[in-house]
C-alpha cells in the first residue's frame, strides 16, 4: 500500500500502481468528470500515470494552470492532427500550449489562409467528437529517431537528436496520429471542448532568423463554451482597445517604417508622457530619491565588468568611436555603479536613492516588435538604491509601498511573482540565497500573497514583478524589484561602516512603470483611449454655435488656460452636432457648448463624454469642478 496526501492535508492509502484517474473515481464521479491531469509531488503528470510510492497529489481541472496547460496541450495535438488529415504533406515542428491557449508550427507549401483555417477547425470538430484516447508511449533514441524519419518528420528528427543523453523520449498516440511529446495530455480529444483558431503568423524555426520561415496557427480552448464565447468578446474588445490604432487615431504616437521598433511622439502623445513624468518625479522626491542623467554609449569595458557581454550581447548595439568599441546601453545600471563609486560614502550615507528616466536600447527581433508593448528603444524608469544588508527589507518595502501607491492612482489592481534563480547567472548560489530569502521575508513580513516563478530571475539577482490587471482582465508585467549582491562586487563598490572599514553595499534595482512606452501603451488599452482628466492631452474643447460666439469662446479659453487647464476650441463653420460627434471620436473629457444665452450670462453648457448633458453652469463652477478631478486625478 502507499500513503497520498491529497491537496486538502488528508491522506488516503491505495494499492502500489493505482492510477491518477482512479484516485479521482475513489474521492467523487463528478471530480473525475472534470479532472484533466495530476500534479505529483510537484510535477504534472496524465491521468493514466500510475502511483508507486507515498506522495502529495493536487487534482487538476481547467481551473488550474497544470489543468488548462494539458487540455490547451491536447487542442494543440488535434491541430496537428487535423492539419495532417488535409495536408499530407505537412511537416510538424512545435506545438505547446501557452498562456492564452495555444499554436503549432508548421513546415507547408504554400501560407494558410483565413479559408484554410476554417476547414482545418471543421476537421478538429470532427476529431473532438470522435472522443479519440491519447496513449502514451517510450521510445530509445535510434527508435525514435527511426519512427519520425518514417514518417518523413525532420523537425521532429531534429528535436530528438538535441535531447539529452539519457532522456526519456516520450510520443501520444491518437488514432492515426502521433506526436513526439513529453505531455502530459487530457485523456481524449473529446475534453477539448471548446476551441477556437484565432489566427496565423509567420514564425522562424526555434526562433532564428537563418531557419526556414514556418507557418504558425494559434488558437484557444476551454471546457465550457460559455468561457469561450467570454474569452473572444473579451478578444474583440481588445482589438477595439489597440494602442497601435488608438495611437493614430488620437495622434498621440506611431511607428514608421523609417525606424522599426523606434516610436514617435506627437505633440499630444508628449503631453501623456509629460504628465507621466512629472508624476513620478514628484512622487520620488517625496520618498527622498535622488534624480541623475547617464550616457546612451559607453565602452565595451563597462559591459564586460557589469556582465552583460556575456549574458545579453546579442541584444546590444555596438558603435566605434576613435577605434575603440563602445555600446548602446541596453540597461541604465553600470551607469549607476560609475555615479555611487564616484566619492567615498559612509554608512551613515545611505540608503541613496537613485533615480533614472534612462533612454535604452535593445536589438529585439523584428518579428517580436508590437508597438509601444515591443519596441528596440525605451525609457526605463529605473532606480538603483544602495545600502547596508541590514536595511535590505525596509528598503523592499519602501518600493513595494511606492509601487502600490502608484498602481492604485491608475485603478490598477495586481498579483505579485517572486522570480528565482535562472540557468545562466552570476555570483554564488550562496549569495543567491541570501538575496531570495531576504526578498521572501520581505514580502512574508507584510503578508503580501506571491507566487513563486522558478528560473526567471535576472541574470544577476532574484526580483519580485508586479503584474498589473487592466479593465478587461489582461495582465501586464510591469513594475520590478531585483536585489543584487553581484553588481557591487563586479564594480568594487563600497562604504565606510560604523567599524572604520570597507564593506560592501547591497543594492536594488527597479522600476515602476518598467518603461515609460509600454506603460502609455498599457493605459491607452486600458481606458480605450479615454484617459481620465488629469491624463487627457486635450481636458476641454470649447464648441461655439455660430461666429458671434467667437469672442466669448476665446475669452473661456483664456481663463482655462490661465487655471493651467488644456483647452481647444473648434471654430469651424460646422453644425454643433457635427462637433460634438467630433470631439467624442477624439474621447475630450469635457465639451463646453456656447451659444445666444451662454454668452450672455457668463455660463457654459456642459457636456461630459461619460454622463452627456450636464447643463449649463457658470465657468467658475465649471472650473471648479474640472480642477477637483484634476487634483485628485480621479479616474
């Protein structure tokens, strides 16, 4: 017999090789109904894997993320499946699940089409409803190597030669298909049901732009249609939401073929940024950060001491300047070691606080550029704070505190992961210890609920990431803490402790918006375009009936403007309807309408692009109004 600790705390005994599945079967017929996988001692396994010795086991539904990954897993498989049925010829490459469903690469003549894609969901209907048994099955190396070169799959031949030595080799069988796969898998293609095929993009193989150009189909299932039909409105409504379109639209900034990846800012997308900014200088005075400028190029030496010529080389630039090698920063941080080693400090100096708004730039793929989400040059708002070990949890707080008061100024909620240690980093796995645990109690000390994210550390420190949830429920990583024991020790930092020697500093690097670009882009899709008051680069547009209105309109204008309100005036010889439909496609907080009886009492009819009429009121109470919204930036 074993013992199975089961996700409550109780504990069953079973027989030595009882399955996943019958485990289920024994706690309720209507679990194993909706069980799609298990999780064992850790690890997500199929339904049919069998037990053999005392473990924990967490059932998993689609409400899991283990659970939705085997189901999304397995739409990937029918995919494929049905890609082969009316393809023969079709080479398989990859196809995983994924956050938000799933894709699968494919080696074919000619692109899919819109129409393509129709058909190949018809024949994964077809599949689904056939409720065909996944089987696992194990190959060793020439096997597997063999089974794919008979079925003419290069990719897949590939794929196998590159696994370790000693790796199991695993393949799911279902019906006439076979995949090389290490699943796991829902148990048949008839869970899947619901899905749907959103779209096709051209992908590299492995992501390398000297490989063949594959055709990539994306798409998304869930076990309910209701939460399909939720998933696609939600969809819709970010296409509606598109920062790229909205961008234009409101000129607020584009991206030109002249500079791929490089962003413009109009005027009105400057007033945003300005905005942004200034926010956040005031805010970091407040909790006593010192603002500094470094350069955009400095030499290859700086980058070999920071290690980043050997962990992120391939996505810097690099320029000559009198024969010698220099290189577009990629990150503001050497040039915040080079500003703290500049004098001596004593301990009693810090912790110092040093703030940036660094312009950076990254070589990014082209395929992955979107935006203002994606871009090869941005501004980070960083900081670096340096500082005794003992000051390290007060200090965590302190920015856990700034990022909060932050977030909840835009209407943000937000979920935090602690990110741990990745497969290529500096330093020891002591100092990588100390620096997770410290992260840990930090966040423990304030109760603060988190999630581990294994390996996805920086290449120097563990970090906790904010992400944010905008108002359709997309998350967005944004704001970031890394402790680093690394950065200090590559430069030689140091201060002068109570005891009269050197000591080392700890520091942190963060940010709150992450960049300034990607956060425009976030709000832009969050508020779809509207921004609140205090953000709108237009707050008021001032729409006279006729040309007698004119002096009057330019006199309200006059006073707004003297209240430090954006205000324009629309004094085309257009019908009023016509102007206001104008000034909602250009979502202006406030219109004011002024006419016969408006400039004859000193009033304004008021018009909100939320709530419609408001009336007519005097500008005094108007501007009363407008700058109550604006000061407690209300949203």
């Amino acid at each position: 017999m074993i013992q199975v600790t089961l996700k409550d705390g109780s504990k069953k005994e079973y027989r030595k090789g009882i399955t996943i599945k019958e485990v289920a079967q024994d706690i309720s017929a209507g679990l194993a109904r909706v069980v799609l996988a298990g999780e064992v001692d850790g690890k997500v396994m199929d339904l049919s894997a069998e037990l053999h010795q005392d473990c924990t086991l967490h059932l998993l539904t689609f409400d899991d993320e283990g659970g939705k990954h085997a189901l999304r897993h397995t739409a990937s498989h029918v995919l494929a499946q049905a890609v082969k049925h009316l393809y023969p010829n079709a080479k398989l490459a990859i196809g995983p699940a994924i956050d938000t469903g799933f894709y699968y690469d494919f080696d074919v003549e000619k692109p899919f089409s819109v129409e393509d894609l129709e058909k190949i969901e018809a024949e994964m209907q077809k599949i689904v409803k056939e409720d065909i048994k996944l089987e696992r099955f194990t190959l060793s190396r020439d096997e597997a190597i063999k089974f794919m070169e008979e079925r003419n799959e290069p990719y897949k031949v590939e794929l196998i030669n590159d696994l370790p030595e000693g790796e199991t080799i695993s393949f799911y069988k279902q019906g006439d298909f076979t995949d090389l796969c290490a699943g796991p898998h829902a148990e048949s293609t008839g869970k899947v049901k619901a899905f749907k095929l959103l779209s096709v993009a051209g992908a590299y193989w492995r992501g390398s732009e000297k490989n063949k150009m594959l055709q990539r189909i994306y798409g998304t299932a869930f076990t309910k249609k209701s939460d399909l039909d939720d998933y696609l409105f939600r969809l819709e409504e970010a296409r509606k939401r598109d920062h790229r379109k909205l961008g234009r639209e409101l000129d607020l900034f584009d991206i030109y073929e002249e500079g791929p990846g490089f962003p413009f800012f109009m005027p009105k997308g400057m007033v945003l940024r300005n905005i942004l900014e200034s926010y956040w200088r005031d805010e970091h005075k407040k909790r006593n950060y010192q603002e500094i400028r470094t350069p955009i190029i400095l030499n290859e030496e700086l980058w070999h001491r920071s290690g980043h010529w050997d962990h992120y080389k391939d996505n810097m630039y690099f320029t000559k300047i009198d024969e010698q090698n220099f290189a577009i920063k990629p990150m503001n941080c050497p040039g915040g070691m080079l500003v703290f080693k500049r004098k001596l400090h004593s301990y009693r100096d810090l912790p110092q606080r040093i703030c940036e708004l660094g312009l950076v730039h990254r070589h990014e793929l082209s395929g992955t550029l979107h935006g203002l989400m994606r871009v090869r040059c941005f501004t980070q708002d960083d900081a670096h704070i340096f500082m005794t070990p003992e000051q390290i949890t007060d200090e965590v707080l302190g920015v856990i505190s700034l990022i909060d008061d932050f977030y909840k100024v835009f209407g943000f909620k937000y979920h935090v992961e602690l990110s741990t240690k990745p497969e290529s980093y500096m330093g020891s796995d002591e100092d990588w210890e100390i620096a997770t645990n410290a992260l840990k109690k930090a966040l423990d000390s304030i109760k603060m609920e988190y999630k581990i994210n294994e390996g996805d550390g920086a290449f120097y420190g563990p970090k906790i990431d904010f992400h944010l949830e905008d108002s359709i429920g997309r998350t967005w990583q944004c704001g970031t803490i890394q402790l680093d024991f690394q950065m200090p020790e590559r430069f030689d930092l140091s201060y002068i402790g109570a005891d009269g020697e050197k000591h080392r500093p700890v520091m942190i690097h963060r940010v709150v918006f992450g960049s300034i670009e990607r956060f425009i882009a976030i709000l832009t899709e969050h508020f779809a375009g509207a921004f609140p008051v205090w953000l709108s680069p237009i707050q008021v547009k001032i729409l006279p009936l006729v040309d007698k209105h004119h002096e009057y309109a330019a006199k309200v204008q006059k006073e707004l403007e003297a209240k430090g309100i954006r205000v324009e005036i629309d004094l085309r010889n257009e019908k009023i309807g016509y102007k206001i439909r104008e000034a909602q496609l250009e979502k202006i907080p406030y219109m004011l309408v002024i006419g016969d009886k408006e400039m004859d009492n000193n009033m304004v009819a008021v018009r909100s692009r939320k709530e419609g009429d408001l009336g007519a009121m005097s500008l005094n109470d108007f501007m009363n109004k407008i700058d109550q919204e604006i000061k407690g930036k209300v949203i």
